[in-house]
C-alpha cells in the first residue's frame, strides 16, 4: 500500500478529473498544511508528500530540512507546489525536494510526476526482467529489461546517443504500449557477436501507459523478493 500525503487545496485541483489516486492500493491523506503534514508524516511514513512552498506556520524549506535530516523520516519523496518558480528558485536550493511543479498545477505533468515518484525508488529506478520483442519503426529489438523510466533493448541496429526511436510493444497482460525513446547510453560488446545493446529513456510517457508500466514493474518486484 502506497500513502501519500497532500495538501487539500492540491487534492481538490486533481478531484476534478479521474485519476490513478483513487486505485486501492493507493491511500491518500489529505492535511491543511504544512506543519499537519509533517506530524502525519511521523506516524505514517509516507512514500510521497505534495505540499505548498508557502504555507501558515511552516514554510516548505523548514519541512523538507527536518525531513531529510531525519533518518527515520528521510526516506520519502517530496513534491513542493510555488505559484513562482523562477522567483523562488533560491528557496528550492534549500528543499532537498523531488519534483517542484507551478502553482495552480497542470495536471497531467502533476499525475505524471506523482506516479513516477510513487513508483520508482529514489534516484534509482525500479528495473524488473522483461524478455519481450518490440517493434522500433524500421527494425525489431529486444527489451532485456523495463522500469517506469526506459528499457535495456538488444538489436542488430546501430544507433548513436541521442537518436530518438518509436517503440510498439506488449505487456505480459496484453496491455500495447507504443512510446517514444531516446538512446541515453550504449554498452560495450564483450565479444564481436554480441548483438547492440542500447539504455533508452522514455519521451513525454502518457499517463496511461506510466501507469500500466509502473503497476507491471512493481507486481513483478514485489514477486522476486
């Protein structure tokens, strides 16, 4: 069960259309504030916390630093909402925080970065087996491996850093993903025959498909361990 703790006046903005907030393996916490929702937070230990940079009686900088400068409570992300961003760009610096979104929130960017957190570990993603062929717009390639945010692909195909490719593959639940990818990182062959193999990360990934890919990748980690 994933929790998540967010400020009313945000969860008010994503009520108004449907979102993946409302499956049931995702409880959500509603607070008033900042300083409510680091009191929740001591007792709940939540995966993600979306709060305001300003907000009556704790500012988001004073949450985030005795969040990360607490060891028990550390391990959470965070996403701090500011009407301004370039004018607060300074008080960011000081948040340690994951993701800072505008003020009022656009909401597929919002719902895109709250899955993304929610289940992708901290700075590193979550990656799970994927042994599937996928169909790359003038050539076929392997998946090795997927997470939330790219796949591990073989091909015989040459491809350079930075190339961009449009990928149509199958789930093993027969959910068609078609995406579009660019080529981030490009690992050496250990013998000449060895096919291409190519780290791709994913380009402006729908909600839809963020959502069936990230509930694939965690079902599947929670089964290996």
């Amino acid at each position: 069960m994933k929790k998540v703790i967010i400020a009313e006046d945000i969860k008010s903005i994503l009520e108004k259309e449907l979102s993946f907030l409302d499956r049931a393996e995702i409880r959500t916490f509603t607070v008033s504030a900042n300083e409510p929702a680091l009191a929740l937070h001591r007792t709940e230990k939540a995966d993600l916390i979306i709060v305001n940079l300003d907000s009556p009686e704790m500012s988001g900088e004073m949450l985030c630093s005795l969040i990360r400068d607490n060891k028990e409570l550390c391990k959470v992300s965070i996403i701090i909402v500011s009407s301004n961003i370039e004018s607060d760009a300074k008080r960011f610096l000081q948040c340690r925080a994951n993701a800072f979104i505008t003020s009022p929130p656009d909401n597929p960017i919002l719902l895109q970065k709250i899955h993304q957190l929610l289940y992708v570990a901290p700075r590193k993603p979550l990656r799970v087996p994927l042994i599937i062929k996928i169909h790359v717009v003038t050539f076929i390639a392997y998946v090795e491996n997927i997470s939330v945010s790219g796949m591990l692909l073989h091909s015989e195909a040459l491809l350079f850093e930075g190339d961009t490719i449009t990928c149509s593959f199958y789930l093993p639940d027969s959910t068609h993903i078609t995406i579009n990818a660019a080529v981030i990182r490009i690992h050496e062959k250990e013998t000449e025959h060895d096919t291409n193999c190519y780290g791709v990360k994913f380009i402006d990934l729908s909600i839809d498909f963020s959502s069936a890919i990230g509930a694939f990748v965690e079902k599947e980690y929670r089964h290996s361990i």
